[in-house]
C-alpha cells in the first residue's frame, strides 16, 4: 500500500528525513517511536503533502501511485490522512460545515455523488458517537477553543467521516486522559479492517496496549534504524534510545 | 506682466456651474452660497495634504466632469439594480436626479413615515427638513463636501416620526450614466425619538467611460433611535466616489453602518460619527474586497462628545491583484466623555504580489476613565489553516474561499437584512472569481 524508498527531504535548508525506508501493507499497524526532533512529524507532514518540506532524494508510493507528485487535497482524496499531532484553529469556519465540504469534496475525487442532507446527518451522528464528540461542537468553529482532548477526538472524527485507507496518527495520545485514550483507540480500532492501514506515531507504549502494532520502528536522526515487534515498544520506554544509540555505533566500528 | 493660469480647481469649479438653484428657498440657497465661499479658500485636494496623502486626485482633476441628466432609460433596466428579493421601498436617482416614475414615494402628510426625495421636501416638509440639511456638513476644510453642498442635484428624504418604525428597508439606487457625468446625490435621513429606520444604499453604473459620483449621507439619529445603513458601492472601473457619511446621534441612540466597497476606479469613504449623547452606541463595520486596479481609501471618525458612549469597529479587507487598499480611523474621545468604550480592528489580506494596504488608526483621548482599543493587522491568509483544509481533501480554490468568507463573514454578518447579506456576499464571490478560477487549474 505504502512504499517509502530512500526518502530525504529538508526544511528551510536543514535535512530532516536522511534516507528513510518503510512499507506498510493493508491490514497492519505500525507504530513510529522516537526521541523529540528526530523527524516523526517531518514524515508525516511530507506524506500529507505539507509544501514547506522538500523531498531532495528517494520516492513515496501509495497503491502504486507516485505520491509525491499529489497536492495534499489529491492525496487526502486517494485515501491518505494525517490526524495532526497540533490541529489547525480555524476562525469562522463552522466545523460541520468544514467537515461536510471535505466529505463532498473527497467525494467528488473519488467519483462519488455529494451526500444527501440525511445522509450526511446520519453519519455524522454516526461518527460523533463513536468517538463520543459532542453534537455541540459541530456549530463551533473548527478547533476554536476546543481542549486538548476534543481536538484530538475531532481528528479521529474526521478520519472516520473520510474514510481513508491509510491513517497516520501523529501523537494523537499526546495530553489525553485515560478516558480520552481509550475513547480515540476506540475509534482507530472499530475504523480497522483488512484492506487499511495505520501508522501510528507516539511517545508512549500505552497507546500500543489499546491499539496494537504489528511493527514498531524506531526513528532515529532521520532514518529507521531498528524494527520490531510491539515488545520493543515496552523495551523503548523502559531504558529509552541511548541503548539503540550505542548499538548503532558499535555496528558501525 | 502675470500671466493668467486657470487651475485644475478653477477649471472643476466652473464645470459645475450652469445649474439654476434659484426655486429653492432662501434658507437652502444659504447653504449653497455658503459651500462656494469655503471652496474660495480651499485648494483641489493633492497629496500634499495629510487626509490625501494615499489617494492621488490629479487624474480626476484634469477631466471635465460635468451635471447632465440621464437619457430616458427603461424600466427592466433600473429594476436590474433592485437588490434581489429585497422587501423595500425604492427610491432611484440617475446621476443625482430623481427619477420618481421609477421611485415608491411615500408623502403622505399623515403617515408615520416619509419616503421622497430632498427637492420635493425642501418645498412640502422644509420644516422637517430645515432644521438639519447641512448641519453636519459645514466643514470649512472639506472640498469635496463643499462642492456636494453647493452644487447637489437632489437626493433622497427618509423621515421616521417619534416612536414609529419604518415598516420595510429603503433601497435608495443611485446611478451613473454617460460620460464625464458630475453627480451629487446627497441624502438626509431623519429618524426622530425611539424611532427605527433601515436604509440600504447602492451606487451602480448603467453606462459611463468616465464619472464622478460626489455622494454625501446625512443622519440624524434622535434619542433612543434604532439606524441602520448598509452601503454598496458597485460602480464601473471608469468611475470615481468620493462620498462622506454624517451620522449625529443623540442619546440612548444607536447607528450602525455598513460599508461595502466593491467596485469602482477610486473610492473614498469619509465616515463622520458625533456620539453627542450619553449612552449612546455606533458600529462601524466594513467588508472590503478588491480586485484589478481599484483603490479604495476609508476615512473614518469617530466623536466621542458625551459620557458613557460605544464605538464598534470592524474594518475587514482582501485585496487582490494591482489593488489598493487604504484605512485611516481616527477615534477622538472628548474630556468629559468619561467610561467611554471605543474599539478599532482593521485586519488586511493580501492575496498578490502587487496588492497594498495601508492601514493607520489614531486615538486621541482626552478622558482619564476610557476603555480604548484599536489594532491593524496586515498579512495573507493563514497557510497553516489552508494546509489543514487541504489535507482533508479540500481543494486549494475553495480552501480559499472558506477562509475569505470566514474571514469577511465576521463584518458580513452585522448586516440585517438577508437579501441584502446575500446581494453582498454575491459581489464579494464575483469580484474573486478569477482569483479562484485560476486556482483551480
Ligand atoms: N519549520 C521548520 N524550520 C526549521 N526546522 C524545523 C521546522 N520544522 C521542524 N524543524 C526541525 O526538524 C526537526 C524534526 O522535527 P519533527 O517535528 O519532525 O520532530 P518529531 O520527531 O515529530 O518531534 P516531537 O517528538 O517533538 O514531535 C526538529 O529538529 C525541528 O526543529
Ligand atoms: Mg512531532
């Protein structure tokens, strides 16, 4: 589904991503760890299309399809999305009226009809219960206000409104409560099938106890330096990056 | 031996002249006679001068403008410029003269209301009418005030009786047709004790390659009285507005006005507000969004005379291509005008290369016990929220859109009326059509 071959990509100068290498395949979850900086959000905004970052080598396909070539509304319609480690406040963009135009819109890209009032309504009470968001932040504007947990209940929202095939969750944990954690896995897990996927970065192994991987990837200085299975996620946050480091290193003497 | 030189203001001054006044009454000629002694110590405004340091008038000042009246025109053409699903009344003027065939006037000696223009109200209600044309406008150093006041053809009269309320908008249409058209519409807008009035004005073009439209508004808001106006400016790209706006609110009283200037050549907007009574509140809003090569200059003024007084103001603008935008607020609180309330804001998008804006806001507040505010902010729209929209498989053009109309709905929404909101949202979407258009290949 996902193919990530060499990828370097830099911002403003600086080379973030140095040759970075991944595949994911319908079904899986992989989980990205790694030390704040060393590049799991620059992944992650590089694959939803963010125009700041350059890709200065390697190449990104999804189902085949060159995804680098794709604007970010192309590639939010081929199926990819981005649960945004800091959501965007919106002013004035009431937040049905937002998500009802992305859905058309998305839609539309996929040679779908618009959705009928009714429908629309259906599932957007659909989706609001399964991440229990509030039917009252649906008149607000887009992010305005909302706390911490509310913005990251509005992204699973979202994904589940979208549909995508490929989700990527960046530190969608971050600053959730235990109710909050389970209520968003909660989603990510019912939103799970066979034919998509997810990526799921964070800092914490708790996540994994709800929404477990199938691969654990370590991201480090730019590059995936180690694979593994969901132990190493425990591994990671009991003795941290610096054992990895030293492997590293020894590896390279 | 001197030599002769005849100036842009002599040779402008002159063109204006050959209109007989000399039906109307005394009193109203008083205000003519006085107009043209101010022109005599003023010159033609030129950068030079502080309030036109950002609006060059030198093109203006070479063309020979002129009054004409307008040729017959149709009727299926004026109603054309009648706002869609608008439950009003309307008044026409076509170059500043009334066109009463096509006008619903209310004259009616016992109603609660008049609906007419000023020439017929300067002769049947000249006591309702005395007491306040021209009263706001004496301005020594306003030229173009000066010049509406001694030369204005007619305009429109709206009367509201103590306590009553006019029961539907007025819609007063003014338009320009023919070339090098002088047109002086002026308006006086009485609205009496805890009576409420809304009024919508629109300034078209039927046909011109070169006008000048010198509009001025006056309101005279009684205590306790509800006004509202919204002001469209939609003239063709040959045309010149240079318009001033007088409000003069008595206590308890609120004034509210809206201004839209959508398209034209060169638009300036001189808004003069006199809070003269305590308690009282005026909004000032406006939706500004430009394209091509327009320049547009809002000037506003805000008096605060009395205690205990509110002023709203929201100036929101996009502008696009070669377009120019220009915002001066002066907001003047008197020593006695203690637990005043004054807001400013003045947020400007940029969405060219070559677009400008120019913002200046100016308090002087002479009180110690005031609640004062004001900020500018000039800048695009916010990359991050588009990447947002985008990424949710929002295309670029609409993303744009969404974030404009978020942005200038805020203004937009302080007009009332619905068919009114939708006429202006309507203007807005045409003049940034290209702008989404391109975007969307
Ligand atoms: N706009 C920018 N300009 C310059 N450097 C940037 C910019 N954005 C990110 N960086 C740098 O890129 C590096 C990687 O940042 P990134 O956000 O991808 O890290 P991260 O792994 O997501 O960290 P965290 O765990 O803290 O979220 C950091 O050193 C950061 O400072
Ligand atoms: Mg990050």
């Amino acid at each position: 589904m996902l193919k990530i071959k060499g990828l370097k990509a830099e911002i403003e100068g600086k080379e973030i991503l140095k040759g970075l290498n991944l595949e994911v395949n319908p079904g899986e979850v992989h989980a990205i760890m790694g030390p704040n900086g060393s590049g799991k959000s620059t992944l992650a905004s590089v694959l939803a299309g963010r125009e700041e970052y350059e890709v200065t080598a390697g190449s990104v396909h999804f189902e085949g399809k060159d995804l680098l070539e794709l604007a970010p509304e192309e590639r939010a319609g081929e199926g990819v999305f981005l649960a945004f480690q800091y959501p965007v406040e919106i002013p004035g963009v009431s937040n049905i009226n937002f998500i009802k135009t992305a859905v058309n819109e998305v839609r539309e890209y996929r040679g779908l009809p618009n959705l009928e009032t009714k429908e629309f309504m259906t599932l957007l009470k659909e989706k609001q219960q399964l991440v229990e968001l509030s039917g009252k932040l649906a008149n607000r504007s887009v992010n305005e206000g909302f706390s911490g947990g509310e913005k990251k209940r509005n992204e699973i929202f979202q994904m589940a409104m979208l549909d995508p095939k490929l989700g990527v969750l960046d530190e969608t944990d971050s600053g959730l409560d235990i109710d909050a954690l389970r209520i968003v896995s909660h989603g990510v897990n019912e939103l799970k099938s066979k034919d998509n996927a997810f990526v799921v970065v964070t800092h914490y192994q708790r996540l994994l106890d709800y929404i477990v991987p199938d691969y654990v990837h370590v991201l480090l200085d730019g590059k995936i330096v180690k694979t593994g299975s969901k132990e190493l996620a425990l591994e990671l946050e009991e003795k941290g990056y610096d054992w990895i480091i030293k492997e590293l290193e020894e590896e390279k003497l | 031996m001197a030599t002769l030189t005849v100036t842009d203001k002599d040779r402008f001054l002159i063109n204006q002249e050959g209109q007989d006044f000399s039906h109307e009454a005394k009193t109203f000629i008083k205000i003519r006679e006085l107009a043209l002694k101010n022109l005599k110590g003023l010159d033609f405004p030129s950068n030079k001068l502080e309030d036109w340091k950002y609006t060059n008038l030198k093109e203006l000042g070479k063309l020979e403008f002129r009054p004409q009246s307008a040729a017959n025109i149709h009727a299926d053409k004026i109603n054309e410029f009648k706002i869609k699903n608008l439950d009003a009344y309307f008044l026409v003027f076509v170059n500043g003269f009334f066109e009463p065939s096509f006008s619903d006037v209310i004259e009616d000696k016992e109603s609660d209301f008049l609906v007419t223009n000023l020439n017929t109200a300067k002769k049947e209600f000249i006591k309702l009418v005395e007491p306040h044309l021209g009263t706001q406008t004496r301005a020594k150093d306003q030229f173009f005030v000066n010049v509406n006041s001694a030369f204005s053809q007619d305009g429109a009269f709206i009367y509201v009786k103590s306590k009553a309320k006019l029961d539907k908008p007025v819609q007063i249409i003014h338009l320009v047709d023919g070339d090098l058209v002088a047109a002086y519409p002026r308006n006086l807008i009485v609205v009496e004790k805890f009576a409420q009035a809304k009024v919508v004005l629109t300034y078209d073009t039927i046909e011109t390659h070169s006008a000048l439209c010198n509009s001025i508004n006056e309101v005279v808001v009684e205590e306790g009285a509800l006004v509202q106006l919204d002001k469209i400016q939609n003239e063709n790209t040959n045309t010149y507005h240079i318009s001033a706006d007088f409000a003069h609110q008595a206590k308890d009283s609120t004034f509210t006005i809206n201004t839209l200037p959508a398209n034209g050549k060169v638009i300036r907007n001189n808004l003069n507000i006199l809070l003269n009574g305590s308690n009282s509140t005026a909004n000032l809003f406006g939706a500004i969004c430009l394209n091509g090569n327009i320049h547009v200059d809002n000037q506003t003024f805000v008096d605060h005379a009395k205690p205990h007084c509110e002023s709203n103001e929201l100036y929101k603008t996009v502008v696009n291509d070669q377009a120019t935008a220009i915002f001066n607020g002066k907001i003047y609180v008197n020593k006695i005008a203690q637990k005043t309330n004054a807001f400013q804001s003045n947020a400007n998008i940029l969405l060219s290369e070559e677009a400008k804006a120019n913002a200046k806001p100016q308090l002087e507040i002479y009180a110690d016990d005031v609640k004062c505010s004001h900020g500018c902010t000039i800048g695009q729209f916010d990359d991050e929220a588009l990447f947002y929209l985008r990424a949710r498989g929002i295309k670029e053009s609409t993303a744009q859109k969404v974030l404009l109309d978020a942005f200038i709905g805020e203004v937009l929404d302080h007009i009332s009326n619905e068919a009114v909101r939708a006429y202006a949202n309507q203007l807005i979407a045409k003049n940034f059509k290209s702008q989404f258009a391109a975007l969307k290949n």
